[in-house]
C-alpha cells in the first residue's frame, strides 16, 4: 500500500483514463464517423499510455526522495520515504519504473519507424528527475514544467500520429478536441502546484526555496490562482454559447455541473483559504475539476449520436 501511495495512484488513473477515453471516445467515434482512421494501433495506445504511467509514477517516486527533510516538517504523519518505504528501496522503486518506461517508449518509437522520436520520453523522466531536485525549488519554473508536461499528455497520441502523417495530423477531426483538452491540463495543473506551493510554503521557507508564495505572498499568489481559474472558465463559457446556439443541452449542462461548478469552488476555497489544510482542500478540487475534463470525453460520445 505504501508503494501504490508513494506513485501517487489517483494520479495515475487520470493519465490512463486520458488515454483510454480520448481512444475509445474520441478517436474510434469520430473515425467511425468521418472515415479518417488513425494510424496508431490499439497496442501503440497501450505502449504510449503505460510508458507514460510509468514515467510519470518514477517522477512521482523521486519527487518524494527528494522532499524528505520538507515533507518532515510540511506533512511529518504522512512522510513515505524514509519511513514506510527506506531511501534505497524508493532509489530501486524509481529506476525499476523509469527504465521499463523509457524501455516501452523506446519500443514504441522503433515499431512506428522512428527511434529518434523516443527523446520526448527521455526529456520526460529528465524533466520530472530535474523538477524534483532543482525547478520545483525555484521561482515559476517549476511549476511550468509540470504544467507543461501534463499538457503534453493528450498531445502524445498527435504526436504519434506525425510520425504517420507528418503534414496531415492537424487536419485530423479528432485533432482540436486533443488540443484543448491539453490546454484544459495546463491551465489546472499550473493552479494546482501554485496551490500546493502555498500549502507547502512552511517547509519550502525551511528548505530556502524561492517559490512564487515565498517570493511574492500568499495574497498575490492567490490572485494569480484565481485569474487562471477564471481564464479556463471563460473559455469554457466561450464553448457553452455555441452549445446553447446548437441546442446541445447534455454538453452545456455537464460542463456548467461537472466543469464550472468545481472551478468556482476553487476560487472560493482559495480566497478564503488561510491554513495548510485549506489550501490542501483546493488542491483535491482541482483534481475534481481534472477528473470532470476528462470525463466530458464520454459525453462527447453520446453528442455524436
């Protein structure tokens, strides 16, 4: 159980459900539909989604390695390595699960026809293995790292699909839906780790980090939290309006219940958070808010219909 709490699971089954839903949701309906058929196969949507499961969960492993003496003073009940789990066996845990990744990503590429392409995954686990030890201490850097590589997530099925057909993909119809619900990912993941840096500011001060709470306060950094949430709802309202003109109630009506209505309660969580475990509470609605983008995948289904 340790080991599962260590790769941070809920996490994990958010990026597979990504996958499988933006596969059987998205791809398959609108191929049936349109006549376009993607290129990748079902064992390249299943390469793709468990090397980037693995290297997400080595990131998540090496994260926690290297925040022991903050986690100790942030969340001392709830510290993993060191405790349930010992350095060494979380160092094997780690390289065990970012070499099978790398491996999987690397087997990916060379079955489509390009082993050059496998960088993407390496630049992955680096990234994550840089994020834990250097970025994440620093001012906005690392918080846009991750944000950029959980955008990156939907992209890796278009990104495959260049290897196909490299001056066709973005004319794909499944294209725009993929590349919105990357900038869907962005926007969330880039006001959660603002929201966690605010929860984690006592042990980031003891640890001399300079993230943006520290650097700039927690009252500017609320307002900037609650301007990026406000960003991603007025883009969802943008889509709303033309769900209203096409009378497409089930959209409209799942994305103001399952969308909006958790972002708003971000922004109130946020304003009037003053504690740890307020901020704490942000930070598990914005997984909600996660959960319900991703989720409006199956209900894209059904408006096909």
């Amino acid at each position: 159980m340790a080991y599962l709490r260590l790769v941070r699971w809920p996490n994990l089954l958010i990026i597979g459900l990504i996958f499988l839903l933006g596969k059987t949701q998205v791809v398959d309906s609108i191929s049936e539909l349109s006549g376009v058929v993607s290129c990748i196969s079902n064992l390249h949507w299943l390469l793709v989604a468990l090397a980037t499961m693995l290297i997400a969960a080595s990131g998540n492993v090496v994260n926690d390695i290297s925040d022991q003496n903050i986690d100790f003073h942030n969340k001392p009940n709830r510290v993993i390595v060191g405790n349930s789990i010992t350095e060494a066996n979380a160092w094997n845990f780690y390289y065990g699960l970012g070499s099978l990744g790398l491996g999987l990503g690397m087997f990916l590429c060379w079955d489509l026809g390009n082993v050059s392409n496998s960088l993407i995954f390496m630049l992955s686990a680096g990234g994550l293995y840089f994020y834990s030890y250097s970025y994440k201490r620093q001012f906005l850097i690392g918080n846009l790292v991750v944000a950029f590589l959980a955008a990156l997530v939907p992209f890796l099925p278009l990104y495959l699909q260049m290897m196909c057909t490299p001056n066709l993909w973005m004319e794909l119809p499944w294209a725009p839906i993929l590349v919105a619900l990357g900038f869907f990912s962005f926007l969330t993941t880039l006001a959660r780790e603002m929201i966690k840096d605010m929860e984690d500011m006592k042990g980031d001060q003891f640890a001399q980090c300079t993230t943006i709470p520290i650097v700039l306060g927690l009252k500017t950094t609320k307002g900037i939290v609650i301007v990026l949430i406000m960003v991603l709802m007025s883009s969802i309202v943008s889509l709303q309006t033309a769900w209203i003109q096409d009378k497409d109630w089930l959209m409209f009506g799942y994305f103001l219940i399952a969308v909006q209505l958790p972002a708003a309660s971000i922004i109130l969580q946020v304003m009037r958070a003053k504690a740890p475990k307020d901020f704490h509470l942000a930070s598990t609605l914005t997984k909600v808010l996660m959960l319900g983008g991703v989720l409006s995948l199956i209900v894209f289904r059904f408006t096909l219909q």
